[in-house]
C-alpha cells in the first residue's frame, strides 16, 4: 500500500492568543533556577535584575558600583561619583560573607599510579631531579621540572601520608 498524501494547511495567524500573556508564562516557566537559597529566597521576580541585586547589596555593574577615579591630564582636580545605594535585604549579603569565608576542604585526589611513581621516584632518588628524569621508569619522559611539581602535588595532597612515607625511609 501506497502512504496517504498529507495534506498542508496553510499556517494562519491566531488572533485570538494573547502573545504577551504566553511570552510572560514562558519565561516565568523557563527561568534559570538560582542555586543560592538565600538569593533565590529574597528574589521578587515583578522588579528588574539590577534593582534585585540593589536591594540585596549586591553589584549588578561593577563600573558603576566602584567608580573609576578621573583625572585631567593637567592633573590638578579628581572626580567620583557617589550613587547612594540603599540595601533593604543586608540579610542575603551577610549570608555570602559568612559562607564565602567558610575554608573549603581540598577534594583533588591522586591516581595509585601517579603515587607510586612519585614514591619509587622519591625511594630511589632523594632530591635528584634529573637523575628522576633519567630513571627507566618515566615511562612519560617528564621533564625534572614536571617531576617535581607531581611531588610537590603529592605532598600537597597527603601531607601525612607523605610524612609517613619520608619516614619510614628514614628508619630503614
């Protein structure tokens, strides 16, 4: 059997649908989502981006919040310019500080593999950069330089694991 010839309607416009209404839905349905509650907590979608981040004490242009001192080439006279800039929600911005200056936890880990390269380069050479770079087991070709910065990585990542490692070199 033969498929049924699909007939075109011609595409008309519909006078009917409010098109600034269903802009309005749409975006209100298609939003970013703001991560930070705080933020997300104290947003009032009816005001603008800017005026939101005013009330919150936040900067939406940095060139405007933190003016660029002027000087003529004469040099004698220097401009600013103070916007009064009135917080109504310090809340959120108390928030931020105190998260911001929370210390973070390193996360980065070492591969097994790339651990023990460092401690066989380490066991076998000491401090001896180009003598690691020699060795038959860099595979890789590391330069010295890159050598030391995967030790250097490694004492950052497991200082008491590096510790423990120097010595029980030490012992023996």
């Amino acid at each position: 059997m033969g498929k049924l010839k699909k007939s075109s309607k011609r595409n008309t416009f519909d006078y009917s649908r409010d098109r600034k209404r269903l802009k309005k839905q749409f975006v209100k349905k298609y939003a970013p989502r703001i991560e930070h509650q705080q933020i997300r907590n104290a947003w009032n979608d009816k005001s603008s981006v800017a005026k939101n981040m005013q009330d919150m004490g936040l900067s939406f242009d940095p060139n405007r919040t933190i003016p660029v001192k002027k000087q003529a080439i004469i040099g004698a006279a220097t401009h600013t310019t103070a916007s009064e800039n009135i917080v109504t929600k310090p809340y959120v911005l108390r928030q931020l500080e105190e998260e911001a200056s929370r210390p973070v936890k390193d996360t980065k880990t070492l591969s097994s593999d790339l651990i023990a390269y460092v401690q066989h380069m380490i066991r076998e050479h000491n401090d001896n950069y180009k003598a690691m770079a020699r060795d038959e087991k860099n595979y890789y070709q590391d330069t010295p330089k890159q050598i030391s910065r995967k030790i250097k990585e490694y004492k950052r990542c497991y200082p008491d694991q590096y510790a423990a490692f120097i010595s029980s070199l030490a012992a023996k």
